[in-house]
C-alpha cells in the first residue's frame, strides 16, 4: 500500500478548523478544538481526512502526538496525491 508522510504544525483552540497551507514546506493547520485527552488530534485527523477525500482510517499521527509539530501518515495517497488535494 502506498503511504504518504507530512509535516504539519496545529493550532489548537483556533476560531475555525481549517487547512491553511504550507510555509517551508510544512502544512499549517488550525482546530478549535483543545490540546486535552487527544481532542486537537482527534480533529486534526478528522479535518485531513474530510479535505483529503480519504476515510478517517486512512489518516494518522506518527509523531508528535503531545507537540504542535507532527509528522502525518495518509494511507492510499502517493506525495504528489496529498500534496495536489492540499494545493488544488
């Protein structure tokens, strides 16, 4: 199966959730949700998988999990897949 790999840096407790797009080749994200009991990335994974077109399943965390930067994995997605959903 092919696996795509991303580095994004989350904004909790933001006024929307929202894919803002990259700077230096990371991908900045914004989720309303708070950094309490894994919420934020619970609705970082949720928010990537609806503007990505993937399942839930698809999408998750390999590092990070306590940090602001983390690095992502999409299941199904080539690079150049994932990065022309977020860009397009």
């Amino acid at each position: 199966m092919v696996t795509a790999r991303l580095n994004i840096r989350v904004t909790p407790r933001s006024s929307r959730n929202e894919v803002r797009g990259f700077v230096d080749d990371v991908l900045q994200v914004r989720v309303t949700a708070a950094p309490v009991d894994g919420r934020a990335n619970e609705a970082v994974v949720r928010l990537l998988a609806e503007h990505l077109g993937v399942p839930r399943t698809a999408v998750r965390i390999v590092t990070g999990n306590a940090a602001r930067e983390k690095l992502v994995a999409v299941d199904g997605l080539t690079t150049e897949e994932l990065r022309g959903r977020l860009v397009g």
